[in-house]
C-alpha cells in the first residue's frame, strides 16, 4: 500500500521516476474520459485554447485534431510535467503548441485570450478553487468555455485516501462554484461509472 500510495501522489505534482511513469500512466488512461469530454464542447477551427494541468500534454494534442488552424497552451505546476508535455508536443513545440510551468492560482495570460480552457483530471489539486476559477474566467474571452473533466466525484472516494492532497468535488458542487465565480449557461454531462464533464461559459 505504501508503494501504491507513493505512486499516486504523484497525481499532484509528477516527479522523479515515480513521476514520469505517472506521466505516462495519465496519458493512457485518461484518453476516454478526454475524448468523451472534448466532443461535447463544439470545438471550432481556429480556436485559441489553454489546458491547466496538462500533465504528460496529450491533451495537447486532443485539443490541436480537433481544431484547425489552432493555438494550444499547456501549464503545469510540475517541472516533469512540462518537461513530457514538451517532448510529446515536439514537432509543434513554440509553433501551434506553447508550454510552461505554473500555477491555476495565478495564469501568466493576458484577459480574454482564450476561447476554451480545460481541466482534465486537475481540480482536485487546485489550491483555493474559488480564487482559481475566477482566474480562468479571467483569461477566458467572452463567450469562451471552460470544460471540467472529472472521474472521481464522491468525497469519500477511497481515492482522496490514497492521494494526498486530493479534493473531490461532486459535479452539483462543481456547478455552484462556477455559477458562483460568473459563469452561465453551465451544464453537467455524465458518462458512467463515474465520468463528468462540467462547462461553463463566461459572459
């Protein structure tokens, strides 16, 4: 269990060797949820896009098929994610795709520069959750989506055990934080056996 533990907490914050197979490991197993998730927003060419968390970056390259002629952004608070994401991204490294550390607490982009942002598998880690919202309603263009995209939904997850530091949200909490932070016609999809995809639009 120890062992287990080590290796999931790296959820957080990637590291070290424990960190890169984490990488690797969410890079796989989250494509479903992702794919899922991203068909629901109505992606349109061209689009300006920022995924917080981007982890190992195949969300990346998700959001890049999915839009031509696109502009995708990664942040990570993880010096390992980074370093992944930019490997994988290579060939569109500083052309379409643009990558760097940091936080969701404080995004390094000017106001309304995005059209969608995504949080795939994330705010659960998120520190002070209202203030990151309002942060991502910030750099959000009006009429800009942001897509919440979650597979552990109940607090008392034996998940939130495991992980240190993780906060589950239920998809109804998730709604009133974003309806809370300014964000309108917000709707909740689900897919079972747990799987949700929460958006909201800035107005």
């Amino acid at each position: 269990m120890g062992l287990l533990k080590t290796f999931f907490t790296n959820c957080a914050c990637p590291q070290g060797r424990m960190g890169r197979a984490m990488l690797k490991f969410m890079n796989l197993c989250h494509a479903p949820l992702t794919n899922w998730g991203l068909k629901l927003v109505n992606i349109q060419d061209g689009w300006t896009m920022l995924d917080i968390g981007c982890g190992g970056g195949a969300t990346l390259q998700r959001l890049l098929k999915r839009s031509e002629g696109s502009t995708v952004y990664g942040i990570d608070i993880s010096e390992e994610s980074v370093a992944k994401a930019k490997k994988v991204n290579a060939k569109v490294l500083d052309k379409r795709v643009f990558i760097t550390q940091g936080s969701a607490e404080k995004l390094p982009y000017e106001d309304g520069k995005f059209d969608l942002v995504t949080a795939v598998e994330t705010v659960y880690f998120w520190p002070n959750l209202p203030d990151c919202l309002q942060e991502v309603r910030r750099v959000l263009k009006k009429g800009g989506k942001f897509a919440i995209l979650v597979e552990v939904v109940d607090g008392d997850s034996m998940w939130t055990n495991v992980v240190e530091g993780m906060t589950a949200y239920s998809p109804e909490e998730l709604k009133t934080l974003l309806d809370d932070a300014g964000f309108i016609h917000t709707e909740i999809h689900r897919m079972k056996p747990s799987n949700a995809t929460i958006i909201g639009v800035k107005a």
